[in-house]
C-alpha cells in the first residue's frame, strides 16, 4: 500500500445555489440525502464549508457551477455567485463559472467579464445545456467557437460534462465525448477537462481522447472508485492526464474521505496516485 497522500484536490465539487434548481431537479437531489440542510448550509457559508473540507482531509477543490435556466433552474447569476463564495480563499477554492451559447448575446465578452469577477475555469454540460460541443462547426452556435477562443487566451479551463445524467429532463445523446475530439483538433491551446471519464457508456472514447491530444484531461469524478480499473484497465498509463473529483455531493455520492480513501487503495503505483490525486489538478486549475 503506497499510504495517505498529503495536499488531496479534490476536482470537481459541486457548491452551488440549490434554491435556484426547479422543484424535479431538487427532488433528485434530496434523495440520499438525509442532510441535505447541512449542504444548503455549506452553500451560504464558506467557512462552514472549509471547515468541512478539513475534516474530509481535503486541501483544495473546484466548485462546479454552470448556467442551465430552461433544464435546472440555474441563471448566470451562479457566476457571481461562486466568484463571490471563493473572493479571500483563492489558494484553496477555484471558482468554475459557466457561459451558455444559447443565452448569452455576447459569449466573449461574457467569457472576459467572468475572468474579471474571479471565475478561473468553465464547465460545458452538453446534457443538461442541450447541445453537442461542436456545433459551432455547422455553424448553428457560433457562441461556442467564442467561448472556446477567449478560454484560450485567458488560459483558463474548460470542463465538459462527459457520460450519462439522471436529472428530469438530461439528453444523455449529448453526452457522448467523440465531439470533443472536433473540440480538441480547433483550439489545440485550450486546457479541456473530460468530467466523468465518458462513465457509464464511454470510457473508451475518453481513454483515447486522453491519449491522443496532449491539452485533454479527464476526470474520474462521478465513477465509484472500485470500478476505475475496470472503466480504464491501462489508468497508469495516462495517470499523468488523470484528475481525482468526487462528484460530491451528486445523488449516491458518498463522503470525499470514502472516495479518496478508495482511490488511495486502487493497486496504482505512489507517483500515479500523487498525479492524480493533487499534482494534475494542481498544474490544471492553478489556484493562486
């Protein structure tokens, strides 16, 4: 056994404004979740929260947030919001905002304003924003070709929900990661992060994403850790491209400490595990 890891990132968190999700949305949420009060505490109270993520034996996180007003209830409003919960504690939290081509008039300048008030990366959620992340080649949402242009120059992140969702309403058709390999060959400068590793359905497509494109990285967030190898046999070979998240706190997610215990027992060499449980993410999001 390689033993505990010291400085654990944990990737991909999700602190957002429940209260905004539409009533389904939320009734997913609450199951599973005996306390749920807690979560809508640590989604008001960051110090609440940090005080959390000490006692999981977590050092720093990415705060998933993204803008899905028709599908969850959330509005751009979630920018400022996470901009504001991480301003003061930046060498722990990175703020991931979101800007969505189908609502945004201006999606460059909206990309350059949220680097602005703080936010330091981007999610794209194909299955709940309902579209395919290439489509600004047939020219039906030229707003992501702007969105992936200012990430570039910025040289901030972006995140791409990939796999299946269960919440009313999800198009699991967009989930599929092989248009990100359009993505990819365009803005061979943009950090692209494959959320979930493609899980349930496909691994295989991430594993050789991962592979091929040297700016593509995924993470396992969202995957019970006991069936990582299973999903991704060959994990050591691209465990430099590999990224620790726990989804938490997703329905059916259980403690970060459980996740990051499970991980660390996986039969994967220390340098793979300090990869991909802190140095990748570290080098990826570049808290200050």
């Amino acid at each position: 056994m390689p033993g505990k890891i010291s400085g654990i990132f944990d990737a991909h968190i999700h602190v957002q404004p429940w209260e905004q999700m539409k009533p389904e949305v939320l009734a997913t949420m609450r199951k599973g979740h005996g306390d749920f009060e807690a979560l809508m505490g640590f989604s008001r109270s960051v110090d609440r929260f940090l005080r959390h993520l000490d006692q999981e034996g977590i050092e720093r996180a990415v705060l998933v947030n993204y803008v899905s007003p028709d599908l969850m209830g959330f509005t751009d409003s979630v920018n400022s919001y996470v901009a504001d919960y991480c301003r003061g504690h930046t060498d722990r939290l990175v703020a991931m905002g979101s800007v969505h081509p189908r609502f945004s008039r201006d999606p460059a300048g909206d990309v350059d304003r949220l680097v602005e008030m703080g936010v330091r990366a981007l999610k794209v959620h194909p299955p709940h924003q309902l579209f395919h992340p290439n489509e600004y080649r047939a020219g039906k949402l030229p707003g992501l070709e702007a969105i992936y242009r200012q990430a570039s120059q910025h040289r901030i992140p972006v995140m791409f929900h990939t796999g299946t969702s269960i919440f009313p309403g999800a198009r699991n058709v967009y989930g599929d990661p092989i248009t990100l390999d359009d993505v990819a060959v365009d803005f061979p400068n943009l950090t692209m992060v494959l959320a979930h590793g493609g899980r349930p359905l496909w691994g295989d497509t991430a594993f050789f994403l991962v592979r091929r494109f040297p700016n593509v990285y995924m993470d396992i967030s969202g995957i019970p850790p006991r069936s990582v190898l299973k999903m991704f046999p060959r994990l050591e070979e691209i465990s430099h491209k590999v990224l620790f998240g726990s989804d938490w706190p997703g329905p059916a997610v259980p403690a970060i400490s459980k996740n990051v215990a499970e991980v660390e027992s996986l039969p994967l060499g220390r340098e793979a595990l300090e990869r991909i449980l802190r140095d990748n993410a570290l080098a990826v999001y570049r808290p200050n």
